[in-house]
C-alpha cells in the first residue's frame, strides 16, 4: 500500500470526540485550571493524535475539546487513565450543565487532507 494511501485510511480509521463544557458564571479559569492536567497527561498516551481545547466565539463560558484517536481502543484506554476520574467531581461543582460528548467517524469528503481531522 503506498503511503498516500496508508495515510488516508488511517485517517478514515481514527475516531473523533467533540466534547463541550460550560462553565458557570465566573467559573472559566477553575475549569480550564482543572482540564489543563488532563490535557497535558492526554497529549503523552498512545493513540492521542490530537487532544485540542477551544473557547467558543459565541458563549465565552462554552470551552470545546476535539479530540482525535488512532482507534477506539485507544481512546477507550483513555477513559480509563486515573486521572479522568476527577472530571466528574469538575463537573458537578464548576459546570452549569453536564457536558456533552459526540463520537464521530470522518466522512472524507473532498480533498483528502482538509476533508477530516
């Protein structure tokens, strides 16, 4: 398999995760402070290909995590790292509502590289 090819495929094999979080009023910086070890951990497993946190234009107390993974399995490893436990006690205490998470799969589309994550 040529390596153009190899690399669309893994592309298409990866599995995405779009994760949001409101924060409550006066709140941000606290969760940002309490995902920003989460990240860091995230960034040294294996399968994370990218673990990316945004701050939505529209509601400044909406952060946005997208997430890509080699594989489920991979990113399933990842839910049970150590430190993601504490995420439940964040969220109960600094979110104004529970946070919401979309697994997804790339549908490329178009040009291969600007047609998935």
């Amino acid at each position: 398999m040529g390596r153009a090819l190899t690399d669309r495929v893994q592309r298409m094999s990866n599995v995405v995760v779009v994760a949001t979080f409101k924060a409550q009023e006066g709140r941000l910086d606290e969760v940002i402070a309490g995902l920003t070890p989460v990240i860091e951990q995230t960034h040294d497993e294996p399968g994370c290909l990218s673990y990316a946190l945004h701050r939505d234009v529209n509601d400044p107390l909406r952060l946005v995590l997208v997430e890509r993974w080699t594989s489920q399995v991979a990113l399933e490893s990842h839910f049970q790292q150590p430190y993601m436990e504490g995420l439940g006690q964040l969220a109960q205490e600094l979110l104004s509502e529970p946070p919401t998470l979309h697994f997804c799969t790339p549908l490329a589309i178009g040009d291969e590289l600007k047609g998935t994550l």
